[in-house]
C-alpha cells in the first residue's frame, strides 16, 4: 500500500506494510502501517490507502 494525500502525503515514499486494523473509533476504519524502508510505523485512515502492483492480489 502506499499513502495518498492528506497530511499523510508527507510520508516517506515507497511501500508500506499494513501491520494491523486499530480499534473503530471514528466513521472510517484505522490502519496501522509500517514503512518498508525506513521501518517507521503509524496509522491512517482507510481512504488513505491506495494498493500498489506489489500488494495487488494476481
């Protein structure tokens, strides 16, 4: 996945991980997301995901 927009677009580029759904606690769901190149985790929001060829199931 890689980030797309928001003050997210601000995150390093490259692929990152989804490392774990968080607890609901908003109208969208949550993510914890971890950075395939520096190691870096946080969390975003749903509409904040995009899938990249490397994720996308064949």
């Amino acid at each position: 996945m890689a980030p797309s927009g928001g003050p997210h677009a601000l995150m390093p580029r490259g692929p990152h991980v989804i490392v774990r759904l968080m607890p609901l606690s908003g109208r969208e769901p949550e993510y914890r997301v971890r950075s395939t190149v520096g190691g870096r985790e946080r969390v975003v929001v749903e509409s904040q995901i995009k899938l990249t060829n490397a994720t996308e199931r064949q």
